[in-house]
C-alpha cells in the first residue's frame, strides 16, 4: 500500500480493513482533534477527552515554551522561556479581555517569584468579597466590608513591625509585640494578663515576675495601671507592683531593692474606689472584680535611673497566708519612654 500516497491525488480514499502506519511514535497524530493513534499505532477517532499519564506533557509554542502535565498527582502550568511570563486573562465584561494577574518571569529572581496584579485589579477573598485588596496607581486600599479583622503570628516571641520611608531610610513607626506597643522608637505601652497563683505572709515578698518584660536604663514611667480581671479564690489577696533591678527573684522572697509603684506605698495610686493610695485587692472578700488601680499624678512620673528595671507583682502586707490560689488574673499596663 505504499504507493497510494504517490498515486492517489484529489480523492477521498476509503479502506475497508484497517490502515497502519509504520515508524510513527504514538501521540504524535492529531488532526483538528479528531485523529490519533492507539497503542499498536492504528489510526483512530480521537475521543472527545484525551488521557495523559503522569509527565506526559501537552507542549505550546513554536519554540516549546509551554507545558501543562501531571507528575506525582501535582498539576503544573510552566512557561520554560527565560523571562517570559504566565499570564491569566478573562472576560473584562465589556466584550474584551484583560489580564487579571500574571507571573512575572522577567522581573523575578531565583528563590523571590513575584506575582503581579495590575492596577486596578482586585484581590477579593470570601463568598461575598467581604476583604477586597487592589492598587488604584497611585494608592493601596484593603477594604473590609463584614466580620473582624485579626492578625495572629504564630512565631513566639515575633513581632507586627510598621515601617515607612523617610527620605533614605526606613523608620520604624509602630511595633506590636506579646507585651505590648511601641511607638516609634521611644515610647512603649506594655500590657500583661498576669496569672496570679503565689501567697505568701511576708510582706513585699515575689509573687511573680512579669516575664520577658524590662524597663531600660534611663527611661521615664508615665503611667502604671492595674485591672482585676479574675478574682483569686483566697478570701484575701493582697498585692503590690513593684520594680527591681534585679531579674528572677523566686516567689515567696523577698524582694531585692523594690520601688513600689502601684500600692499602699506608691502615694499617687488611686483606685476605682478610692483616690487614697491602696494595695491591689484580688481576694473574694472584696467585691473587686474588674477594678481599676493606676497613678493618679502623671504629671509627677517615675524616673527609672540608670539601671534596667524588671517587674513583679508581690504580696501586699502580711494577711494573704501562705496556701497558694488557684485562679486570679491581673491585667497590667505600663507606660515609659525610653530606648533600650
């Protein structure tokens, strides 16, 4: 039969027993779709969905620059031509087409893939495009029209840092740690949900010390607040804030060289009860859940020295006993200036 193609001309040819090809790989016959060939490389219909086992690749382009295929149960869409790009585009619902992003494979280096939105194109996450993210060409806007907005770091102990330029360098604006808010560079506001499970019957002797937080040399406290947030279950607790320049002081000692500075003994304390300076009273005996304890006089600050300064919270007096609680939360909030 192989002198038909040198012979036949201008005709429909039909066979009435099946045709073979020799010396053909498999797959590589397709005509509008509609031809190909089966493993023994007999020409066949092609069905109206084609099968491609894993890594068998559909290659695009004169030069091969595109590839789609499995491999491992993994879809892949690649662009192999250095520096070009893949780019998705959709109805612009104007009877046009538009590019809603693209890989950008000429401005991406190795290891920093950049994916490009262009302006005015719109990020839109939930069933309602309740967050909508896009750039105007002048201006970012994030948008949210339903719900709360939460930003949680997993990484302990890391922190949310705002920067932004000014003239050759980044300044940083604002920080938000586990502890707290800074400021720029200079004012702090830390705030501490202190679990509270200490007693002792010495006065001014460590319940605990507040952890990870230190007040550097040379700063200025312009405020201290306290707020019971949970009562303890002791009938009577009472405690005091203190700060000393020595770090980890056990509970149940004494405190070593301590500034009060909430308390009986800090004169500028006041409470939601009283503007007479009192201890922070955290047992059941008093009705002092959700009362608040902070300096009444910020015009007179405190003046921290030239040695950093760690927190405690202690034992106020000589009634608490010495049988430990088992529930009590104190929420304190300490405002400085300082630079560490």
């Amino acid at each position: 039969m192989k002198w038909i193609g040198q012979y036949i001309q201008d005709f429909i040819t039909r066979f009435r027993s099946d045709v073979y090809l020799e010396d053909i790989s498999t797959g590589t016959i397709a005509s509008g779709g509609d031809l190909g060939l089966d493993s023994n490389n007999k020409i066949v219909k092609a069905a109206s969905s084609v099968s491609y086992g894993d890594d068998d690749k559909i290659i695009l382009g004169d030069g091969n620059d595109g590839e789609i295929y499995v491999s491992s149960d993994d879809l892949y869409i690649r662009n192999v031509t250095t520096d070009k790009d893949v780019i998705f585009q959709s109805d612009d619902s104007s009877g046009g087409e538009e590019t809603y992003f693209f890989l950008d494979g000429s401005s991406s280096g190795a290891g920093s893939p950049k994916t490009v939105w262009p302006d005015g194109s719109t990020i839109a996450l939930g069933s309602g495009n309740d967050h909508v993210s896009f750039h105007d060409g002048s201006d970012t806007y994030h948008l949210i029209t339903t719900g709360n907005v939460e930003w949680q770091n997993f990484d302990d102990g890391e922190d949310y840092i705002f920067k932004t330029l000014d003239g050759a360098s980044m300044n940083t604006m604002l920080t938000i740690s586990k502890r707290g808010l800074a400021v720029g560079s200079g004012k702090h506001i830390i705030t501490v949900d202190q679990v509270i499970r200490f007693a002792d019957s010495g006065d001014n002797t460590v319940i605990v010390e507040l952890a990870d937080v230190k007040i550097p040399a040379k700063a200025i406290i312009t405020n201290v607040a306290a707020i019971v947030n949970t009562l303890s279950n002791l009938a009577t607790h009472e405690v005091n804030i203190q700060m000393s320049a020595t770090s980890g002081t056990a509970a149940d000692s004494a405190i070593s060289s301590g500034t009060e500075l909430l308390g009986a003994g800090a004169a500028v304390t006041e409470s939601t009860d009283s503007t007479s300076a009192s201890d922070i009273s955290l047992g059941t005996s008093a009705d002092d859940l959700k009362d608040v304890w902070v300096l009444g006089q910020v015009r007179n600050p405190i003046r921290n020295g030239t040695s950093d300064q760690y927190l405690y919270v202690c034992n106020a007096g000589t009634g608490n006993g010495t049988t430990n609680s088992t529930v009590g939360t104190l929420t304190i909030i300490v405002e400085y200036y300082g630079i560490d």
